[in-house]
C-alpha cells in the first residue's frame, strides 16, 4: 500500500511522460527510491528503507519526514 501512495505521489509532482515513464520507483542501495521531483521551490525524494524499515523523505539536504513500517 505504500509504494501505491508514494507512486501516486510522484505521478501528481512529475510532468507526463508517455507510457507513465514518469511514476517507476528506481532501486537505491537501502530499497527503492522515487528520485528527485520538483515541488514548489523544493526538490523532495521518498525513499523505502528495506534494511531498516522506515519511509524516509528529504526535502534538499534535510530530513522532513520518517515515518516506521510495520514488519
């Protein structure tokens, strides 16, 4: 359910790009992230932490949410 929230996320943030190449999570050392997208004057990522269980998100060079999953 959490990659279907944060995917729609990215589709709300990104430009359409045919066939929806725009929305793929991009696999990252520690799981799977979304990569930079533009909101506003920021620039956030989401990224899945698979090793330690958490959804991470960073906005420029600062944290700004970490939210823990469930096992």
């Amino acid at each position: 359910m959490w990659t279907q929230i944060v995917g729609k996320v990215r589709l709300a943030l990104t430009p359409m790009v045919n066939h929806w190449w725009n929305v793929p999570l991009y696999v990252s050392p520690r799981g799977l992230t979304t990569s930079s997208m533009p909101y506003r004057d920021l620039i956030i990522e989401i990224e899945f932490d698979f090793i330690s269980h958490q959804l991470p998100g960073v906005c420029g060079s600062r944290m700004v949410l970490r939210r823990g999953t469930k096992h």
